[in-house]
C-alpha cells in the first residue's frame, strides 16, 4: 500500500481528477493560509467516488489468530465466517465433545466472552501490513490463546483457563486478498490512500500506512492465500516472533 507503482492505473487517475479536492481539504484542516477552499459535501462526494474505485480491489492482509487442526481444514476448503456468539459457543462445545475441554470449564468459557459485542460480531479483523510492523504487544496475546479477543479478554488471567486457552491449537496467519468491497462502509481507509497520494504530490503532512479493518461479508476459500503456521520460517519473519520476551507454543488439537 506504501508504494504508488503497485497501485492500479484507474486509482491513480481517480486520484488525479480529484486532487484539487483532496489536497484544499488538507490543507483546510491544518489551517494553512492562502489555499483554495472547499465544502465538507464536495469532499465527501468526491470521497465517495473513490470508494467507488477502491471497491474493485482486494487489500493483501492478514488476520492473527490460533487454530485447531479441523478449523484450519475448514478455512482452507471452506474460508471463514463471520464470527458472532453462537459460532463461539460452536467451537468451545466441539472442543469439549473432542475431549480438549473439560465440561465445567466449557461451560464457564461459554458463559463469559464478548462474542456478542457490536465491535466483534460479524467482523473479521486483518491488518494490512506485514504483522511484524506492529509491537509483540499488539500481536502476542492474539496469536498466545485459542478463540480469539472476545474469548481471551475475559479469561487470560484466570489461573485455570488461561493455561487452558494458551494450550490449545497452533499460532496461524491467515494470508488473505480481501475484498475491499467487503469491508465496514466507509472508512478512514478511502482518507489515507487520498492523503498518501498528496504526499506522494508534494504534500508536507504524514500519514501511517498501517491500516487495520474488518471484513464484514464471509470471505471464500478463493480469497484464502495460504494459512501460515508456527514454527515455520515465514510464520517467523512475517511476526519477528523469535525476538519476542513471550515465546510462542504449539498446543493441543
């Protein structure tokens, strides 16, 4: 996303015609004197055009998360649904049928999560950059405890059931073009690839490339680049795992 050769013609001529828009917008906003002006509904309309354009593209990116053997079958034949609290409660109840939970601790992971928050139903979280940009922080605990933040957030201290999260499954990278079509309506995605293009034009401003969004469609298997598993190599470069305090394991399942 950081580099304008890869980016395609149309955009790049999109970007072009709107320019002027684009860059009185910027410059209203730092206060800088002596420019053109424009209206918040002409921004917004020209904006709006190029999500237009956006929409016909997929972003390369990556979602964070630790699987069990079936579920990385299921993504690679399958590709992956949008999560909500009845396909948590799905996962946990599989695990404990196939002996990897015990009842009472299922019964308590099904009890207490966060599935059902509006910021986590229906959302597949990628971040659109090499995952070795962001800090051991941001990475660690995603790729540390099986069923992902809605489940961990409630349990990753608890002296029983975060040992038992941490153990289950395989740190994975889900490597996937995802649709921008598909992702949350308008975003602070279509205001970055406008603003990285003004620097690219001279504009003295900066703006982090780093972008994180959230699916909000099903992504199919033809969607699904490959499914990148610790220990291997590129699991290891793409994360800088090998450098982290907190060393990652291979679980049960």
């Amino acid at each position: 996303m950081n580099k304008q050769d890869t980016w395609p013609d149309e955009l790049l001529d999109h970007l072009r015609r709107h320019q002027a828009v684009f860059r009185a917008w910027e410059l209203q906003k730092i206060g800088a004197q002596g420019g053109e002006s424009v209206s918040g509904p002409d921004y917004d309309r020209a904006l709006g055009e190029l999500r237009k354009v956006l929409n016909n593209y997929t972003l390369h990116g990556y979602h964070c998360t630790r699987l069990i053997r079936p579920e990385i079958a299921r993504i690679r034949s399958s590709g992956m649904q949008l999560p909500n609290e009845a396909m948590l409660h799905q996962r946990i109840e599989s695990l404990r049928d196939g002996g990897l939970l015990d009842a009472a601790n299922a019964a308590e992971l099904i009890a207490d999560n966060e599935a059902a928050e509006k910021n986590r139903a229906g959302r597949i979280w990628f971040c659109f950059f090499p995952p070795n940009l962001d800090s051991e922080t941001g990475l660690s605990d995603l790729l540390s405890y099986w069923g992902g933040e809605s489940l961990y957030n409630s349990h990753d201290t608890h002296a029983v059931r975060g040992p038992l999260l941490a153990g289950i499954g395989t740190p994975c990278l889900v490597e996937a073009e995802v649709p921008i079509s598909s992702l949350r309506g308008p975003s602070f995605l279509d205001m970055k690839v406008a603003r990285q293009f003004l620097i690219w034009n001279g504009l003295q401003t900066s703006e982090p490339v780093l972008h994180t969004d959230c699916a909000i469609e099903p992504l199919p298997a033809r969607s699904i680049l490959r499914i990148i598993e610790f220990p291997g190599s590129d699991f290891t470069a793409l994360t800088g795992c090998d450098a982290w305090q907190k060393q990652l394991t291979v679980g049960r399942g």
